[in-house]
C-alpha cells in the first residue's frame, strides 16, 4: 500500500517535474543567498526531534540559507507528500530522517534525477542510490552502550545466580532500531546463551521486541502484558533493556502499574528526553545513552554546505570539524551502496554525570537545582554562547 502511494506520487512528480522543466538552476558557489534547504524529519512527539528541527534550521538560517521543515507527524505518506512537494518546489538540497527507511526510494530517486543531493540525517535510507551522505551516531554502539551497562550493574561476569532481563526495541520501520537491537543483544548473547541471564518470555529477536512507532502507551501496554504473563509474584525482572526514551516511559509507567516484585529493574533508555532524565533522578530509570544533537547538526551543517558551495566532502571533512565524528565508507550499506557516513559519538549519562549534559550548554539544573531539563527556543543560543565563553 505504502510503496503503491510513493508510487502514484512519484508519477505525478515526475509529470510536475517534465512540465516545469526537469533541471533547477543550480546555483554552485560558496554564496548561501537564494539556497534553500528542505528538511523532512519524522515527528514532533519526541524532545529530540524538535531539538533537531530547532537546530538545523537555526544553523542554515544564521548561515544565510533558506530552510522549509516539515515534520511527517510519523505518517510515511505523510513524508512522501511533503518530499514531493520539496522538490516540485526544486530545493537545493533534501535532508531526510526517514519515518520509514524502505518507502522513501522512488521519491528520492526522483529528487536525484532533479539534480538535488539528498543527505540522509539520523536514519539510514534503503534501496536507493540517490543518498548522497548519511550522518548519524554509532547506532550499534549506542546498543552496546546500554547492554554494557546491565552487563555490569548485575556484575554478569561474578553473578552466582541467573538474572533476568526483558528488551523493548523500536519500531520495526526504524533502520536506527535495527542496530540498536543488534549491537544491545550481541554483547549479551553469550549470558542468555549460558543460562547467566534469562529472558522469560522468550521474546529474544528484533521482530518480537519491535514497539510501534517507538510510542510510550504502546511499550507501556506490552510490557504490561509480558509482566502479567511472565513475572508472576516472587518472579524477579532485574533490568529491561529499552532501546530509546520514549519506549523506557512506557515501561516504567507498567513497571509502577503491574510488577509485583520489590525491586526497581534496571531500566536503559536513549536521548536524555526530560521526563527520563527526571526518572533517572528519581531512581525509576537506570541511565540513557545521549547523543549530542547540537553536534549532529552541526557536523550536517559543515557536509550540506560544502556539496553546495559544489565539493565534495570525504574523510578530510572529519578531521577538520571540532567534534568527535568519524568518517566511513564502508559499514552502511543501504541494500544498494555503502553510503559514505560521518558517524558520532555516543555517551551514558546516569544520576551521577548529569552535569555533563549541563556542561553541552542544551540543558540546565531547574529551579530546585534537583533535576536537569533541557533548554528550549531562544535560550538554547544563548546557552550555548555562555557555555562556549564559559569554556573558553
Ligand atoms: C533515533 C532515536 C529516537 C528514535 C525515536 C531513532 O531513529 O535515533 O534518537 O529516540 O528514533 O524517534
């Protein structure tokens, strides 16, 4: 159904494109004046994707450039609709975060034959030659990062006796949740293979742990199920392994409604969202892997400018920007090519190394100095000025 609608629009794309003449008139140059950007990012319901949004655009805008930011409200049609119209509208550049990274390849292989370059930000895009780019996080180590950190809180390596542990893993259509899952369940293979570490309800792979469009109430409904079903009272669940935020919430809130056991389960998550970042004070979430959005933004930013101002960007660009990202070639491979990638860096925060996320100049202590909230619209600049001068 999905790939019947991409493939409807894309024909009428094609027919605007032909009776508007097919080739924009590319305007090369270092000179941002009259580019315009077109930024597609999934949804607006998660902390991140608004600072994304909020970041990008502020970023071009103050370079000169034009932006139209459309968020797809997690609606793949959505999305296809507001690309189509991107490139009607002959953009000179796509930034994409895929809501689904399989649906989006006869649109973007339409923007490439219009000429505009298209980097995929965040998500990897499938089945398509038409990625110019991919900048995004270590994905894989993001899970490791999360396993690595029940791995030790439950001492596996000394345990006597067996743990017990859940996953709760992205939505299905997410390229992103994929690795996540990956990178989270091979550092922990060998425990649950050896009986140190038991997953009761058998729910061992990325399909069975998968939660609909990464939606609170709905890994909060699952798990309310796999609890009733399989932590019975005097059955312990010592950690779920939740691949982001926003999943971690849901669990917890069934964590508070339907698990009768006595301890508090070691709880991951992903983002540093506000309401988890009061949890982990709280004691309700263990920790979250954050990734710096400023960074991403940035270092899009720096590879966007360059293919417009008409080079290319390779490894050298890596080395150059001021922040931890690495350059490859070949590890993300889209079903078609590998699409040459700038990878960051992710990092745990837990109650103990929240200053941290202070210290990025995105989030503050609140007014009771207990808990860490990010800064949002016009303050966000300006933290970030007072954090660089603070840090210069
Ligand atoms: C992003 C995560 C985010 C998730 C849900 C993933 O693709 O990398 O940061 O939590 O989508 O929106």
């Amino acid at each position: 159904m999905k790939r019947f609608f991409a493939a409807l629009t894309t024909a009428a794309l094609a027919a605007t494109l032909t009776s508007c003449g097919s080739s924009s008139s590319k305007k090369d140059g270092d000179d941002p004046t009259g580019k315009t950007i077109g930024v597609s990012l999934p949804n607006e319901n998660l902390d991140r994707w608004n600072s994304d949004g909020q970041f990008l655009k502020e970023k071009f805008e103050e370079a000169g450039y034009k932006v139209v930011l459309k968020y797809a409200s997690g609606d793949v049609t959505r999305q296809n609709n507001d690309l189509v119209s991107m490139i009607t509208d002959k953009v000179d550049l796509l930034l994409v975060a895929a809501v689904d990274g399989q649906a989006l390849a006869n649109t973007l292989d339409s923007a490439k034959e219009a000429d505009i370059p298209i980097v995929a930000y965040d998500r990897l895009i499938n089945d398509t030659d038409a990625i110019t780019y991919y900048v995004s996080f270590d994905n894989y180590g993001v899970g490791k990062l999360q396993a690595n950190f029940i791995k030790d809180q439950l001492k596996l390596d000394s345990a006597d006796k067996p743990c017990t542990i859940e996953f709760v893993s992205g939505d299905s259509l997410d390229p992103n949740a994929k690795f996540f899952f990956d990178g989270a369940y091979s550092t922990l293979a060998s425990y649950i293979d050896s009986g140190k570490l038991n997953v009761l309800s058998d729910r061992k792979t990325f399909e069975l742990t998968a939660t609909k469009d990464w939606l609170s109430d709905n890994a909060k409904a699952d798990m309310k199920k796999l609890l009733d079903a399989n932590y019975p009272s005097g059955t312990t669940l010592d950690a779920v392994l939740c691949a982001n935020d926003s999943t971690a919430l849901g669990v917890t809130q069934a964590l508070d409604e339907n698990y009768k056991g006595s301890n508090v389960p070691i709880i991951t998550g992903q983002d540093g969202d506000d309401a988890n970042l009061k949890n982990i004070i709280d004691g309700k979430q263990a920790m979250t892997v954050y990734k710096n959005l400023h960074d991403e933004a940035s270092v899009t930013f720096e590879v966007c400018k360059t293919i417009l101002s008409g080079k290319t960007p390779a490894a050298a660009l890596a080395s150059e920007l001021p922040y931890e990202v690495a350059f490859d070639s070949e590890t993300y491979n889209n079903g078609v090519k590998y699409v040459q990638s700038y990878i960051l860096t992710p990092y745990v925060i837990t109650k103990d190394n929240m200053q941290l996320l202070v210290n990025t100049g995105m989030f503050r202590w609140d007014s009771s100095q207990k808990y860490v909230e990010s800064i949002t619209g016009t303050n966000a600049a300006s933290a970030t000025e007072t954090a660089s001068e603070a840090n210069s």
